[in-house]
C-alpha cells in the first residue's frame, strides 16, 4: 500500500467531499423533475408508482454485479464509470422527459448507474483514510444530508420557477457533469492507493463466494448488515407514520412538524459529531448496539410513554404532577426529546455500520461487501414497508411504532445472541473486536 500519510490525501479526500455533496444536489434536482413529470400526467398514481418500482428493481436485480465492476475496476475508475452512468441519462432527460413513461425509464437507467456509483463510492474510503474513517464517513452522511436539502429544497424550486422541468433537468445534468469531472480527477490521483483495493481479477471480481465467506465468518459485519437495515426500515416507517402520529394522536396539523423536525435535525447533528471524533473499530459494536437500543426506546415512547405520564398524574393525586399533565399536551412533550434520539440512533448506526464494513472487508471485496448491504438493505424493507403502510392506515401509527419496537427488540437480542455465540467459538472476550483485513502491499 502507498506508504503516504493520511494527511498528504487532504486535497484527495476534499475531492471526494465536493463529489459527494455534487452527487447529492444534482440528484435530488433530477428526482423532483422526475416525480413532476410523473406526477403531472394523465396517470399521476400509475405513473409514480411505476418511478417508484423503477428506481427500486435495478438495486434488487443489479446491486450485486454493480459491486462486482466497482471491484474489478477499482474503486477510483468503478466511481467514475458510475458517475458516467448516472450522467447519461440525465443528460438525455433534456430531450426526453416528457411524462409518466419516460420518467420510469430514465429512472431505471439512473439507478442502474447507482449500482457501480455507490459501492464504489463507499470503497474508496479506506483507501483515502488509513485511520479515522469515521470521520470520513461522517464527513459524507452530512454532506449527503446537505446536499438533499439544497437540491431539493432550494435549487430544484428555484430552477422551476425560472424555466420549469426543462430547467431543472439541465441543472441536474449541469451538476453531473461536473460530477464525472470531480471523480476522474479524483480516480486519477488515487490510482496507486486504489489499486490495492481492486479486484485481481474478471473472474475474481464476479465471484461472491468470498464475500459471503467474510459475512459467514465476521460477526461484526453481520450485526452492522441487521443495524443498516433495521435503521432504513425505522426511518422510512416514521416517515409513514408520522402524518398518521401528528394528526390522530397529538390531534395537530402538519405545521407541528417543524417543532419534531428541529430536535431531529440537532439529533442527527449531534451523532455525526460524536462520530466523527470518537468512532473507531473497537467502539463500532458499542455505537451500533447503542444506536439500536436508542431506537426500541424512542419507538416505545413513542407508542406508550405518555399513557404512562397521564396514568401517574391521575393515581397519584400529586397536584403539581396533575396540574402540570393538565396543562401540556403529553404526547407532544413525549414526541420532542424522542425526536432528538431517534436523530442521534439513526445517525450513529448508519456511521458505525459504514465503519465497520469498511474496516472489516478483504481488500478487493469493498465494492461486493457493500453491494451485498446496499442489496439486501432494499429488498428487506419492500415488504416491511407495505405492511407498516397498511397497517398505519388501518390500525393506527402507535400499532405500526409498537410493531417497529418489537422487530428492533427482537433483532437485537438475536444479533447479541449470534455475536456472544460467535465469540464463544473463537475463545475472544467480548469486548474484543476483530482487527480490519490486511491490504496489499501494506
């Protein structure tokens, strides 16, 4: 491996960064002119569900060969060459997007292109940061977060306003394009350090036999594959929920989201701080551990806390406690601080699970270890999701939290089980974790 310091990458990893937050801008544009397209045709409910099944198949049916190119080509070339995917379609878009069936097919297209861009981007960490990759990692979840927000907060709305869809495709092609230049300079100045990091080989590069192997064999990277994916399932079923939450049970409108939204956001702010500090390899089972317990609390208050508050106040015949749950909105008060951990848990599992991976796969394997994440992550929540839809349709958002609680709980206490089992069989003590996979070279 390049015997350069971590410090000498600075201007390595400034690209990297810079890509990042350009990749985040640029997509959210190209997404809302696509949900505007779809949503403004003769089949609006067709045509966005459609979008919906198209950006979702190709990272169930292509996610694994995509790791498999970020592998062979390495994680420099595998992040430009999927940079390059991405952009193609976006730049056809120009001419092309015109309504509901356009829309699913450029959608397709695009995250075909995900499939390399992604695991390729994740890889390339290690070989930018030889220590500290939590502050990497941390680094880019909030780059990615400001990236969403300016993309689709404020120049997607403002591209509208000056020229409609037509505008906002060719800002979201603008910024790709700037996009493909940042990762070949990037792939270009990382090609002696990438290079240990790639496949040796075609038929290396296809084979997962290894990588199912490193998950077989690794129980920290099988308990941050749970962690990732319970997190997207959390976050994507408070999504579902939350209208549900804010109208039925806080009897509030959708302006109140703004009081829960702030203690999230500083929650979230908060976890990628304490990450990008203190997160290391030896603390990575610690964080995710925590982060999964923070998120069967949060989801429990979420469900009963208040019924508690309320049935003390009205037992205990304390007049203070009484006068002080008569005046406040309980759930409201419940929902605030739970807010904020949910924020913290969130952001410190996707830190620690990315940390972990990172630091645990084979060199070569990076872009397929990732791969097989990213791949089961979105499958496993497909059905999940439709199930917490229909029940917060049916039941209510407190069975739909308290169901969330459950499968949290349960995972937990399995992925404890398996990791306690797993370092039973290696004779290790439990707070020894394994070290990270020796690199080429190095």
């Amino acid at each position: 491996m390049d015997s350069r310091e971590p410090s000498s990458l600075r201007f390595e990893r400034a690209l990297s960064y810079a890509a990042r937050f350009t990749a985040q801008t640029s997509q959210n544009i190209w997404l809302a002119a696509l949900f505007l397209a779809a949503g403004t045709g003769a089949k609006p409910a067709l045509d966005l569900s459609s979008l919906f099944i198209a950006m979702l198949l190709p990272s169930i049916l292509l996610g694994l060969p995509g790791g498999s190119i970020a592998d062979r080509l390495g994680p420099g070339r595998g992040y430009a060459f999927g940079a390059l995917l991405r952009f193609l379609p976006v730049a056809a878009g120009i001419w092309l997007l015109d309504g509901g069936t356009s829309a699913w097919v450029l959608a397709f297209l695009y995250s075909t292109g995900s499939q390399v861009f992604t695991p390729a981007e994740l890889a390339l960490v290690r070989p930018l940061q030889a220590s500290h990759v939590g502050r990497v990692h941390s680094w880019l979840a909030a780059l990615q977060y400001a990236g969403q927000a300016a993309g689709m907060l404020v120049l997607a709305p403002a591209l509208y306003f000056l020229g409609g869809p037509t505008a906002m495709v060719i800002g979201a092609a603008v910024g790709m394009s700037l996009l493909f230049a940042l990762t070949v300079v990037l792939a270009v100045r990382v090609a002696p350090l990438a290079r240990a990091f790639a496949a040796g080989s075609a038929r290396a590069a296809l084979s997962f036999r290894e990588t199912i192997a490193f998950f077989g064999r690794e129980s920290l990277a099988r308990y941050a594959l749970v962690a990732l994916g319970l997190k997207m399932v959390v976050s994507k079923g408070i999504v579902v929920a939350l209208p549900f939450y804010l109208e039925r049970d806080l009897g509030l409108g959708w302006e109140a989201m703004a009081y829960l939204f702030a203690p999230g956001v500083l929650g979230v702010l908060a976890g990628l701080w304490w990450c990008s500090r203190e997160l290391t390899l030896a603390r990575a089972h610690e964080v995710l551990r925590l982060g999964l317990l923070g998120l069967l609390v949060a989801l429990a208050a979420l469900t009963a806390l208040d019924y508690g508050i309320t049935a003390v106040a009205q037992y205990s015949h304390i007049p203070p406690v009484a006068r002080l749950e008569a005046s406040m909105n309980t759930t409201f008060a419940v929902a605030i601080p739970v807010a904020f951990l949910l924020g913290v848990s969130l952001s410190g599992l996707l830190i620690a699970g990315r940390v972990a991976l990172t630091e645990t796969a084979p060199a070569g394997q990076h872009g397929r270890v990732f791969a097989v994440q990213l791949t089961l992550t979105e499958t496993a929540i497909s059905l999940p999701l439709l199930a917490l839809g229909v029940g917060t349709t049916y039941a209510g958002a407190r069975v739909t939290l308290a169901a969330m609680a459950l499968l949290v709980g349960g995972f937990l206490l399995l992925a404890e089980l398996d990791r306690a089992r797993f370092l039973r069989r290696v004779g290790q003590p439990a707070d020894l974790l394994p070290r990270p996979a020796a690199s080429p070279g190095a």
